[in-house]
C-alpha cells in the first residue's frame, strides 16, 4: 500500500509539473481499433470461410510491384463466417489493405489479380465498417502430376517444397497452385487464374526430373497458358521421372 501510494504521489507530482511549465504529455498507450467487414464474388454471392488478410499499406514510396496491390506485412488473419462477415480487431491506428485467399480455387484475391483491394483507415479505439472485399470469379486451372515410381512423400499441407508448381503472371509475380489431392500414384494441384490473361505454369523442384505430357523435359520458362473467357480450363499433365 505504501508503494502505491508513493507511485501516485510521484505520478501527481510530474503532472503538476507538466502543467506549472507549459509541457505536453505524452499518452501512455496507443488505443487499438477494429475493421468489420464483409467478403463476397462478384456477382454478389457471400463468401464463407474465406482466409481475409489485413495488410499494412505499403508506404507511398514502394517501388516493387510483385503484385497489382502493394501491400505491406500482414496485421491480422481472420475467416469470414457463413454470412461472409469478418472482424479484426488490435489494430494499430494506421492505413490498412483488405486481401482475401478462397479456400477452394474458383475465386481470385484481388490484392493478387486486380488493383481494386478495399483499403481503410483504423483510428484509435475506433471500428472501420463498410470494408467490402469482391472476389472476382476465375478460371479454375487443373494441374496433375504423375508419380509411377511413388518418388513423392506424402505431404499433410497444401505445399511441398521438393517440388511446387507456380503460375506466373506477366509482370513476374508467382502464385503457388495448392495440392488438392494425393495418392501413391500422383497429385492433383489446382490454382485459379484470371480468364484471358496468359500466365506461365512453371514446374520448381531441386529434387526431381519432371517431363510435360509430351515426354519432354520441363524448361525454366514454364508452359504458357490462357484459358478464354467461357470455356474451362484444361487439365495440364506432368510426369515425375527421376530424381536429380
């Protein structure tokens, strides 16, 4: 009780002070705010259990463009629920980016794809609502990869490092195509991509010999694909054939 007491004398006795000379005070914490929000396609349609990333805004003076959105670190990961709503709330004061990943393919993150990413500003002890994140709809792209001679470990995540497979966008950013399925015999990867824009399909393992469904050895510059807008895209076939 007496160090209590002696605390809060000291602390009556600095403001005094503060206040006798004229001096600011500083606060002693900043006041997290919240973002609420809502995540749908484009044709309006709710989007459950999507992935949303809080980014930070990149400052005015970012120069890379690894993607049509520059973003900053990631402030918060949350999931929408079954009507699309999301929240984030600990959010530092600050300018924020909205990004949003599908749990299946079929929808595109438009901090990905697109320069159309909701951004916001969180203010002290504060809530941003209205922040409504559209996914436009994509060309689903299937991605099968052979393994006769079961060289593949069974992985439990979406990614194996000993051999991923990537799409490239014009402007050189990489997406990776998530596994779907696995089976001794091979894989099923699936990413989507933006109907009538080219990317590259790009096989990347230090590990394996992989050759395309012509038998041919895969080449750095990856495979050149564009799905049109109205049709569906066609599964593209690799072949594990040894390892390097």
């Amino acid at each position: 009780m007496k160090f209590q007491a002696a605390q809060n004398k000291t602390r009556a006795t600095v403001v005094a002070l503060a206040f006798l000379l004229g001096l600011p005070l500083r606060a002693a914490s900043t006041t997290a705010g919240t973002v609420q929000g809502s995540v749908a396609d484009d044709s309006g349609r709710i989007v459950a259990g999507a992935r949303v990333l809080i980014s930070y805004a990149a400052p005015a003076n970012a120069t890379h463009s690894s993607a049509p959105t520059i973003t900053g670190p990631i402030a918060a990961r949350v999931q929408s629920d079954l009507s699309g709503q999301f929240s984030a709330t600990a959010l530092p004061p600050g300018q924020y980016i909205a990004c949003a990943e599908a749990l299946t393919p079929g929808l595109l993150n438009p901090c990905s794809w697109t320069t159309s990413a909701p951004t916001f500003t969180v203010n002290a002890g504060q809530t941003a609502t209205g922040v409504n994140i559209v996914m436009a709809k994509g060309a689903v792209l299937p991605i099968h990869v052979n393994d006769p001679l079961g060289l593949l470990k069974t992985v439990t995540g979406p990614v194996d490092f000993d051999l991923e497979i990537h799409v490239v966008t014009p402007n050189g950013a990489h997406y990776g195509a998530p596994i779907q399925a696995q089976t001794s015999a091979g894989r099923d990867y699936a990413i989507a991509i933006p109907f009538g824009t080219g990317v590259a399909v790009r096989v990347l393992s230090a590990h394996f010999t992989v050759t395309d469904q012509s038998g041919n050895a895969v080449v750095p510059a990856g495979a050149s694909v564009t799905v049109p807008v109205g049709t569906t895209a066609q599964q593209i076939l690799y072949t594990v054939t040894g390892q390097k």
